[in-house]
C-alpha cells in the first residue's frame, strides 16, 4: 500500500463527483432544484463545520449569518434601486461580516457551552428584530416574495434552473476550495490545535482569540454566502431563514455527515436534503424523522457517513494488503 | 543582567492563600534553578502566576526588564518565556511531528497564513527533524501521540517548550513519573541540551535536583523558606527538618 495507490483515489473521487455534478441538468427539473438545495446546504453546513469541526466552537447562532445575508439580497432586489447581483453579494457579505465581528468579540468571551448559549441568544434576538421592529420592511412572518434570479452580465440570466444551478456550483467550488486550503494551512493546523486543547496552544504562545475570532467571521461569511444564494434559488425569504431552528439543522446536518470531515458537510446535506425529499412525500413527519436518524447516526456512527466511508475504505485497503 | 524579577508575589483562590510574599530574581549568571518543596507547597501555581496562566493576586512580575504582571501568557511566550507541564498537555489526534510543527509554527510567520499548505514551509520542518533526532525521536515522527510511551511523551513535552526558542523555560517536573535511572538521564539531557537558557526547574527527586541546581529556592505553605546555593541549602537545618527530613527519615 505505497504512496501512489493513496493517491489516485481522491483524485479520482474528485473528478468523479465532478462529472456527476456537472451532468445534474440533464436530470428533470425537480431533480436539479434538489441538487441546487444540496449544494447550497453543504455551504452552509460547511460554514458549521469549521467553526465546529475544525475551532470546536458549537455556535447555535449560525442561521443568523444565513439569514442576514438572505434578507439583503431581499431587501435590496426587490425593494431598491440596486439590483446588480455583484453590487449586492458584496453588500451582504460585508453587512455578515460586520455582524460577525461585533458579534464575535461579545461571544468568544465565554467559552463552550455559554458561548453556544450567547450565540443562541444572538440569534435569536435577529430573529425578534427581524420580526417585530422591521416588520414595515420585512414583512414579518409574510417575508419577502418575487425575488427574481440574478442577472450575471455579459447577457447571462440564470433564470433556467440548469444555469442557476451552475452558479451554486461555481460559488460552491470556490467556497470548498478555499475551506480545503484553509484546513490544511498553518491557521487551520492551529485551529484543531485550539479545538483539541487550548490551553496548550496558549502556552505555546498563540493568540488563541485571535485564531477563533478569525474563524467566526469567515463562517460568517461562508454562512452568509449560502444564505444569499438561498434567497435567489428559493425566491422568498422570511423569518425562518433567521431561526434558531435552522441553526440547530446545520449542527444535525454536519453530525449526520460527519463532524470536522472535510466532504462532512456535503454528505450530510445529500443525505438531509434527499431523505426529507423522499420521506417527506409520505408523511408529514419529517422533523420527528429527521431527529431519529440524528439520534441513530450519534449512537452508531460518531463518525457521521464521512467516518463510516472512512472505516469502509479503510477495512478494504487493509483486506487488499493481506490479499 | 536580570532575566526574571519576581516581587512580592501573592496569589488567593477564595480565601486560600496559596502563594504569600513571593520575591526572588533571576539573573543571566545562574542558569539552573531548582525549586523544591512538599506538596501544595505552591509551586506549580508560582509556575502558572510567571507564565501568565493565573492572573495574580498581588505583587508583579518583570521579564527581561519589562513589567509583566497583567501582560497574557501568549505575549509572555513571545517574549521569551516558555513552560511544560507536569502532566504532558499535548495535542492528541496530532502525531508527534505534527506536535512539534504546532509548537514551532506559533511563532514562525506563516502562524496566521490560510491559504498555502503548511507542507510548504520546509524550514519548520527542518528544524522539526533536528529537534527529533536530538531527542533520539525522529523514528517515532509519524506515530500518534496515543501510542508514545510514558517517557517519550516526557520529551515531547520538553519539545514543544523548547521548540519557540525561549531564553527562559519553565520546567514542571520533567521527571514526573519516570524510573529514577531514567531521571537522571533526562536531567542530564536538559543540562547538555539547553546550555544557554536558564531553566527553573520544579524537582521531587532529591539527587535529581542537588546534582542539577546551581541554586535552589524552597517553597513552604506559600512562602520562599530559603534560597541559595545547594550545599546552603543541604546544610540548612529548617529545610531538613520541613522537608528535607521527610524524605531521608
């Protein structure tokens, strides 16, 4: 078992996948909105992730970052004279990253369960603003409708699910490819190092805040990215997109897949987001479902599918080297 | 020169006082200090007050003439200041080279770089093999923390205090939980290792800490009961009978 045979197999997973992907808009209609809602889950999840998988910070506030950026792209296309797509990913990502930084400070004061628990609060208080003050501009629990797809310029509409559909996947690849660089940095070696025993890493001498605080704003960030391509594909957005709820699912999602695993996030949101499809169309109890299926997958396999996929090829190297 | 001035430092948990008064200083010309002392004497606790673990109750700290007393642990690291632990405190789902790259990275200054593979700095690398092989662990490199032994998990715990360079390193107990043989091969590797930094050195083994110390500063419920050179202290008939007379019966 050499070098080289570890090799070839990510690579040939990754082209794979790749093709797989690529190929969805020759599927029916239905199919490739759920594969637009997969992509720009495992986003969202992936935001969860490394904050998570990778700092060990549990935050129940990431629907907060999701919504937020949602609501601007809402707001803005629909309601205001800005209505270039660039022009407004920009502002919404600027306006997350902002939250983020306030946000963060005040949080990473407290550590593991309280700091879950300030997130929480956050989030919850966004929601309650979003709600009830700004009810004249968010409409409440009515939210925001006929949000119209993105024009892209250089006369490309992805009005057409197939070609809305590449744009998640073009933002997707950038977003994954940048976290895939990022956890295998020297920040990213620091933050499992913060996860796995802080205490150590200041010791060594590292602004351990630093590294957190750094890592919450681009999960912000990555979470806001998800959550304005969401308000485009889904067209409307309300309240819900800011619960504390959908917090909570990102956490389910990114267990379910596979906590600080890299693919994690995406196996997750296949699973999620193909399941409720499924399960959904037979009864109307898909929360009830959807808890079992965590409570199954945290008591049998901690590792989430990720894990399992892991120990699965794991087993097979090994079987194939005794062969 | 003097390196670290410790003055009238105090520390309280609650109403406990664990530290009372604590004034001593270290200057460039002793480069090894054994602290002794029974237990909850309160020396770990003075090793956590200089690196800046535990804030302090009262008195202040300078490191290399700068006032340090509020100043956080990682800053003091950055200064010169580094520690280990009594209990190793690594980093467990790391292999050993991992660990050491950890350590040697924080103050490299790729510490903050997110977009390069951390394969990409050959030097960390470098002075992480040489680190290895002077402590006869480079073979272990790839092995996970879990399968290390006791003693080799003692090293990497030096490692990773070494590993920043620092001008003063506090050492916890180094020997914690070693065969004496062992002991004082790992004693003797400090002295020969690090030549030039000054260690303070936190000692249970008698032998150990008489053959190592150019001074020695003992500990009592809180307080410096004596300090100064090892022969002083041997021939001091308080530390025989607090503490010394324990050990020898």
């Amino acid at each position: 078992m050499g070098h080289k045979s570890l090799r070839w197999k990510p690579v040939l997973a990754i082209t794979v996948g790749a093709a797989v992907a690529l190929a969805v808009p020759i599927l029916p209609k239905y199919a490739v909105t759920l594969a637009t809602s997969i992509v720009i889950y495992s986003i969202y999840v992936s935001s969860a992730n490394l904050l998570t998988g990778y700092a060990g910070l549990v935050s129940l506030g990431q629907a907060m970052f999701w919504g937020a950026a949602a609501y601007v792209a809402a707001i803005l296309t629909t309601r205001s004279a800005v209505t270039n797509f660039y022009l407004i990913s920009f502002i919404g990502l600027f306006a997350v990253m902002v939250l983020s930084s306030f946000f963060g400070i005040l949080a990473l004061r407290v550590k593991r369960l309280y700091f879950m628990i300030v997130t929480f609060a956050f989030g919850h208080v966004l929601w309650c603003i979003a709600m009830y003050p700004m009810q004249h501009i968010t409409f409440g629990y009515d939210g925001i409708k006929d949000i119209p797809r993105p024009e892209l310029g250089f006369s490309l509409s992805t009005v057409s699910a197939a070609s809305f559909y590449y744009l998640v996947l073009a933002v997707a690849a950038v977003c994954f490819f940048g976290v895939h660089r990022l956890i295998k940095s020297p920040f990213g070696h620091a933050l499992v190092g913060i996860r796995d025993n802080e205490h150590r890493m200041v010791a060594l001498g590292y602004n351990t805040f630093a590294y957190k605080y750094i890592s919450y704003i681009l999960s912000a960030a990555l979470a806001g990215v998800s959550g304005l391509l969401f308000a485009y594909f889904n067209g409307y957005v309300n309240p819900a997109e800011l619960h504390w709820i959908w917090s909570g699912d990102a956490l389910m999602i990114m267990f379910i897949g596979g906590v600080g695993a890299f693919w994690g996030p995406l196996l997750g949101a296949i699973v999620y987001t193909g399941l409720r499809y499924w399960i959904s169309s037979y009864t109307m109890y898909w929360f009830g479902i959807e808890g079992i299926i965590f409570i199954l997958v945290v008591l049998f396999f901690r590792g989430g599918i990720a894990g399992f996929i892991i120990n699965l090829t794991g087993k097979w190297e090994r079987g194939r080297a005794q062969s | 020169m003097e390196e670290l001035k410790v003055e009238n430092l105090s520390k309280n948990f609650g109403g406990v006082t664990v530290l009372r008064n604590i004034s001593f200083s270290v200057t460039s010309e002793e480069r090894r200090i054994v602290i002794i002392g029974p237990n909850g004497a309160g020396k770990t606790t003075l090793f956590n007050l200089v690196s800046g673990e535990l804030p302090s109750s009262g008195g202040s700290i300078h490191l290399f003439g700068r006032d340090i007393t509020k100043m956080p642990c990682y800053r003091r690291t950055r200064l010169g200041l580094a520690r280990t632990f009594q209990v190793s405190d690594l980093f467990p789902h790391f292999t050993l080279m991992e660990n050491v790259l950890l350590a040697l990275q924080a103050h490299d200054s790729c510490s903050y770089q997110m977009l390069r593979s951390r394969r990409a700095y050959a030097h960390l690398y470098e002075k992480a093999k040489d680190l290895l092989k002077e402590l006869r662990l480079y073979e272990k490199r790839d092995d996970p923390i879990a399968s290390l032994s006791h003693g080799e998990t003692r090293l990497t715990e030096i490692i990773l205090g070494i590993a920043a360079g620092p001008r003063i390193l506090l050492l916890d107990e180094p020997t914690s939980g070693l065969t004496s043989s062992e002991g004082v091969w790992l004693a003797e590797l400090i002295r020969h290792l690090l030549k030039d930094i000054t260690i303070l050195m936190i000692e249970h083994d008698m032998n150990i800490a008489f053959d190592f110390a150019d001074r020695m500063i003992v500990l009592h419920q809180g307080e410096i009961v004596a300090d100064g050179r090892p022969e002083e202290i041997r021939a001091n008939p308080k530390i025989r009978e607090i503490y010394l007379g324990t050990v020898y019966g």
